[in-house]
C-alpha cells in the first residue's frame, strides 16, 4: 500500500513541478525570447557563411597568383 501511494506521490509531484514549463511554452515572453534567440543564431550564421566565403575566395585567388608566377617564371 505504501508503494502505491510513494508512486501516486510521484506522480503528483513531478506534474507540479514541470506544469511552469509547459505553461512557459505559450507565454508570450517566451515565445519573443525565442524569436529574438533565433534572430541572433541567424545571424551569427549568416556572419560564418560569409566569413567561409571571403576565406575560400582569398585562397582561390592565392593559388592563383601562385600558378601566374609560377608561369612568369618559365
């Protein structure tokens, strides 16, 4: 009997604890705190994409300034 109620216990413990977080999930803060979160992923990967571009491009135009010499040379 004392298991059960240990068990029923549980139970009721745990769905009080985590009732804020499922309430959290419609709250419009948490949604706005969300949306600003997602605005600065964003636009960190935007800033990476760019930064991979810029660095693929300035070595491209290495290599290429390396076979033109290499050329000038012969």
């Amino acid at each position: 009997m004392s298991s059960s109620m240990g068990i029923a216990s549980v139970f009721v413990l745990s769905s009080l604890l985590l009732s804020p977080l499922a309430m959290a999930e419609e709250s419009p803060a948490f949604v706005a705190r969300n949306a600003e979160l997602a605005a600065v992923h964003q636009e960190a990967r935007d800033a990476v994409a760019v930064n991979k571009a810029d660095t693929a491009k300035g070595a491209k135009q290495t290599a290429s300034k390396v076979t033109v010499d290499a050329n000038a040379d012969s």
